[in-house]
C-alpha cells in the first residue's frame, strides 16, 4: 500500500489505524509512506504508528520523506520506487481515507480473476455515507486516445490524444500536421481552445498542486508561453496570476496580479508576446472577454462585471446582472447573452432580436472579415441531419448547407460540423472507421475555403 501525505498527520494517523484493523494476513502486507517535507510532526506520528505495524507482524513497513513538496501524484510515484520486488498487488491511498474491514479481501478477491486488469473501492463521505465521493471507472488500454482536433485559417491541423503519456498535469497532448499529413510540431500539452487565422492557442489545466495553468500559442513564426496562474494549498502566501482576453484581430491583453495584489496590464500579439512596456490597472482586476470595438469586459476586485477601454484605462459603469461566460461577440460591439443583448459600453440589456433567441445556445462565429455569421445546428434525428447556415448581419439567411450520417442500427449520431478560424469547415470524428486490437483509424473532412 503507498501512502502520500503533507501536514496531515491527525487524519494520517486514522488512516494507518483502519489499516490495523484490515481483515487480512498481516505477514502479507507492505505499507509504504511518503512525506513530501511536512511541518507539523507528521513525520514523528508516522514513526510511532510504524513501531505498531512492526509489532503486530507486517511484512514490511517503510517510510521516506522529501524536503520539498512533489505533490501527491509526485509522493505516489517516490513510494512507489521504495515498494519491495515481490508485491502481487499495489494499493494507492489517500491519507485520509480510512478503508473498511473487509476492503482489501473484496479487492483483492477482485482482482484476482485473470479478465481484471485495474480495481479501485467506492469512496464515501464520513458524514454521507450514501453518497459517493468517488469511484472506480474504466482503462482504456489504447493509452493514446483519440480526443478531437481543429484546423486554423491557414489550414494547419491541431490533432489531440486524451491520456497519452504519463505526466499527470498534462492529460491530453496536441499534435500538429499540414493538410497533407506532414508533421509540423508537438507536442503541446493541454487542450486546444483558439483556433487562429494562422496557429493556435492551447491551454494546460493543472490536476495537482504546484503545478501551473498556462497558455500557449504556436504559429509558422513561432509561439510564446504566459503562465496564468499556479495550483496552491489554500494555507499559503498568494501566487502572481493572470487573466487573458483576446480581441477580433487576435491580438489580446492579460491582467497579472503579484503577490502584492498589484495589477499590470500586458498588451500581447496574437503568439502571446508583449510588444508593450506593462502599465499599472486597477488592482485585483481580470479581463473577461473583448467586443468587435476593442473595449474589454473587466470584472473588478468586488466582483462586479464592468466596461473598459483599455487603451485610455476607462471603466464605465457595473453592468447589471454581469456578463454570462457564453456570450456570444457581435459585429459592430457588444455581446448577446441569454440576459438579452449588451451593446458596447452599455450597462443593461435590451431585449435579443428573434433570429439570436431562435439560435440561443449555438456558436456564432463571425466569417467572410466581420460581414457575415456562421451557425450550426442539429436540426433532425430521424434524418440524422445537421444544417450549417451562413447568416447576414440582421439574421437573413444567405445561404445553407445540410449534412446528413446514415442511421446505426436505428441510432442517430449526426455530423458534427465546426468552425475556425477564417471561416474553414471541418467535420469532428464521432466514431473511429475501423480499429484493430491498438490502432483506431479515423477519418476528417475539412473545407479549407467554404465560408472564406
């Protein structure tokens, strides 16, 4: 069993005491614990625990600490080099969890049968018993998973695997190719979430502590990376982070704050680089989003959602009811949202025209340079139809085009049609066409110029 564990040494101690009472061979257990350089006695309370194991006949019990903290997947991966060679089976635990008597005969019973592979315990709550806290799921053996892909204007493709290596910050990795399937870089961890008129942005999700939030970017000039902000116990001294927004010319701005809570304004190309000395903002302030016009949504240190102009460092007014995280940009400014629509520098809603409510929860990509917009939309399950439509700046139809996928056995998975950058279309993979027992091959199309 591998034990991880930092400044915990109360629910650790509990920990090792349900250990105690495990109805299993004792002479058949091996517990190892790791501590990643706690400062609460920790290390002491685990050495008296330990004496107890010894005493009551374990196989073996080990015990290491680091003088800096590696985090709790780091702390796993120490203990587990200090297991000895002839374990059947590894538990990991939390060291605070406290398995019931009888867990690690069910597990191992499980485990046991030659088809299991993996077994992991339901988890509950102390003081909810019947609610899960978590559980076990499944492994997909194909470790590289497909997980989807986007095309910029320029007809680079960013192609990403979910789960496909083993550094637990990064889940998924990206790949990019030419339209012909030549290589050009990777590998960029994080997902893809701007698709550019030339290169990408992706952006890195911490799942572990000290590990950082950033966003990168990478173009056929080259790309840049700006740390936003770094995953911290609640109990320690604030981290500097920064929030980023981008505008209509895919240039874009970042508001970081120090440990100080001193704000600065970066003004950023569309690769992430400054080309801009920073100047001071308002403290504690973080941009949201930018309108075709340039000006910012800012939400202030209280929490109230505001307007700013970013060059002249003007704040307006709150807006009521704030700014939803789906609004959607409008040309000539402003935003719509289900609160209605907000045009530029305004502070409350005016009601949506009917063309934007018929269309609410869709994407709205602005193509052809700011003349016109896109939508796509499920329309028909009996058909298995998806309908793509180019719209006019008043929400006349200009035109339409309809994709349909054949039915499977009765069931309806209808085409998935996006949009980039620049107006290129591409249809995201639902299923793969063929797998054998590794590889699953899958097949896109792209219009490279359908909606330019």
């Amino acid at each position: 069993m591998l034990i991880a564990t930092w400044n915990n040494g109360a629910e650790l101690q509990a920990c090792l005491g349900s250990l105690r009472q495990l109805e299993y061979p004792k002479d058949r257990l091996e517990v190892v614990i790791f501590d990643n350089g706690s400062t609460d006695g920790t290390e002491q309370a685990v050495r008296e625990c330990s004496g107890k194991l010894e005493a009551e006949g374990w196989a073996r019990v080990a015990f290491d600490r680091s003088s800096e903290n590696l985090g709790a997947f780091g702390g796993r991966a120490a203990a587990r080099r200090l297991l000895g060679p002839g374990a059947d089976f590894v538990l990991s635990l939390d060291d605070d969890a406290e398995p019931e008597p009888d867990a690690l005969v069910r597990l191992v019973r499980t485990a046991a049968d030659p088809r299991v592979g993996v077994v992991g315990a339901r988890i509950v709550y102390w003081d909810r018993p019947s609610e899960t806290a978590s559980a076990a799921g499944h492994f997909d053996a194909r470790l590289g998973r497909f997980a989807g892909f986007a095309v910029d204007g320029s007809g680079h493709v960013a192609v990403t695997e979910c789960c496909s290596g083993w550094d637990p910050g990064s889940p998924s990795e990206t790949w990019l190719f030419s339209l012909d399937g030549g290589l050009l870089a990777g590998q960029f961890y994080g997902d893809t979430v701007v698709s550019e008129t030339a290169g990408f942005l992706f952006e890195r999700i911490p799942m572990d502590v000290y590990q950082t939030r950033t966003l990168s970017s990478w173009s056929p000039d080259g790309g840049f990376e700006l740390q936003l902000s770094i995953n911290l116990l609640g109990n320690q001294q604030p981290e500097p982070y920064c929030s980023y927004a981008q505008a209509p010319d895919e240039s874009g701005f970042a508001a970081c704050t120090d440990v100080y809570g001193m704000t600065t304004l970066l003004r950023l190309d569309s690769a992430l680089r400054p080309f801009e000395a920073p100047r001071p903002f308002s403290s504690g302030m973080t941009v949201r989003s930018i309108d075709a016009r340039g000006f910012a949504i800012v939400v202030d240190s209280d929490g109230g959602t505001r307007w700013a102009d970013l060059d002249a460092g003007i704040l307006s007014a709150p807006v009521e009811g704030g700014l939803s995280w789906d609004a959607r940009r409008l040309v000539g400014g402003g935003f719509d949202s289900a609160a209605g629509e907000l045009a530029s520098w305004a502070t409350t809603y005016s009601p949506r025209p009917n063309w934007l409510a018929e269309r609410a929860g869709l994407r709205l990509p602005i193509v052809r340079a700011g003349r016109a917009y896109a939508s796509v939309a499920f329309e028909s399950s009996v058909a298995c139809k998806t309908r793509l439509e180019l719209l006019a700046l008043d929400g006349t139809i200009c035109a339409a085009l309809e994709a349909t996928a054949p039915l499977d056995a009765g069931a309806c998975t209808p085409p998935q049609l996006r949009i980039g950058a620049n107006g290129v279309v591409y249809e995201h993979p639902t299923r793969p066409e063929s797998c054998d027992e590794y590889t699953c091959n899958y097949i896109a199309r792209i219009w490279p110029d359908l909606l330019r």
